[in-house]
C-alpha cells in the first residue's frame, strides 16, 4: 500500500447542528444514483451520537484511526488509516469517533433517496434522522457559503 497524506488544512469543515464531536465537508451528491460523498472528521478521543447506517456505506481513513463503539460505550473496532471498509444498512447501533488523534475518513453513502442515518437515545429510541434529501439541502448550503 503506498502512504500518502491528507491536506486538512484545505478543507472548509463545517458541523451539524446538535451533533457534537463531527465536521463534515460534502464533496458530491448525485441524487439519481443515490449516491453521497463526504469526508467526515471525528474528534480525537470523543464519541458522536448513537446512530445507525440505514444505507450503504463505503469508507476509506484517510489520516487517524476511525474507532467504532458499541452502545455502551466500549470498543467494537479500530480501522488505521488507509482501511477501506464496506458497511450494508444494519439495525445495530453504534458511535464512532478518533483515535489519539483526529480522524478523517471518506465516506460514499450509496442506494437509497430516503433515510440514511437513524440517530438515537440511550435507551434505543430513533430521536432524529438524516435523509437524502437533508444532504441534498446541507450540499446547497456548503456550495452557497
């Protein structure tokens, strides 16, 4: 695998109301092929909200180590940078964030117009949701500004 480095400084970050310990910057939405493409920060050592992939996704880190956690809190995976990993929609909820260091990864969220991302309580409850057509919005948005 050949290394090669990540410019963060380039990138415009912005963030989502409510989500805390997450930037985001949309690189493309193609809303015929359902498809969404976005790099998303995670904080070191923090942990965003409970949520689950109601989509596919296709991940690549691209600097830092992208940890995945159970509900609980505890530990359910650790991906390095340059793992390219390939998540189906799943019920199972879970958080992610950085390792000792910030955390970028490239996500490509495919196959659906409707919901992609279920966000939940502690006890389990669907609290909130991200759609295409909330990433269609947030797209406008970002290019806007």
């Amino acid at each position: 695998m050949t290394d090669f480095s990540f410019n963060n400084e380039a990138v415009t970050w912005n963030k989502l109301e409510g989500i805390d310990h997450l930037q985001y910057f949309i690189l493309d939405v193609d809303s015929e092929r359902q498809i969404v493409d976005v790099l998303f920060k995670f904080d070191a050592n923090e942990q965003i909200v409970l949520h689950r992939h109601v989509a596919l996704n296709h991940m690549l880190v691209l600097q830092g180590e992208h940890r995945l956690y159970e509900p609980d809190g505890s530990v359910k995976e650790v991906r390095p940078a340059g793992r390219y990993t390939v998540s189906p929609a799943s019920n199972d909820p879970h958080r992610e964030g950085g390792g000792d260091e910030e955390v970028i990864i490239l996500f490509s969220i495919r196959g659906t117009d409707g919901k992609l991302y279920e966000f939940l309580d502690d006890d389990m409850n669907v609290v909130g949701e991200f759609t295409m057509d909330d990433f269609i919005a947030t797209y406008a948005a970002q290019q806007a500004a």
